[in-house]
C-alpha cells in the first residue's frame, strides 16, 4: 500500500485533484469525488506500471513531499 499526496484545485464548476508521485490527475463534482476518481485512476495506474515505475514510486515515496504557499508580485 501507498500513501500518495493529493492536490486539489478549483477549476470552474469541477474540481481537479492531481497525485503529485504518480502524475495522475482526475476530477469530480465535488472534492470527495475527485479524490474517489483519482484513487481509482491511481489504482490503473499502478495495476498497469511497470517494475522501473514502481521502483521510481517508491523512491519519490520515500521523499515526503511538502506542500507549501508562496507569494510572488506587489
């Protein structure tokens, strides 16, 4: 099992939730929705990759991204 980062964003009437690890994204009506599509996607994902990308995942696994805002600008 993996513990995968999410982020999730916005966009008009949708929201979009991207798996930074993986480079999957999905989306949803909600934001329930959009991570329960993009566990599914993730699943795909990982049923379908290769022993290289599970070896990559489990290297960027390891790193435990942070997730950070920044301001830029005036």
């Amino acid at each position: 099992m993996y513990n995968l980062s999410a982020v999730i964003e916005k966009e008009e009437s949708l929201y979009v939730a991207h798996c930074l690890e993986l480079q999957v994204t999905s989306q949803g009506k909600t934001i329930e929705e959009a991570l329960e599509n993009l566990k599914e996607a993730a699943e795909l994902y990982l049923e379908h990759a290769s022993p290289e990308e599970i070896e990559d995942l489990q290297k960027a696994h390891a790193k435990n991204p942070i997730i950070a805002t920044i301001s830029v600008g005036n």
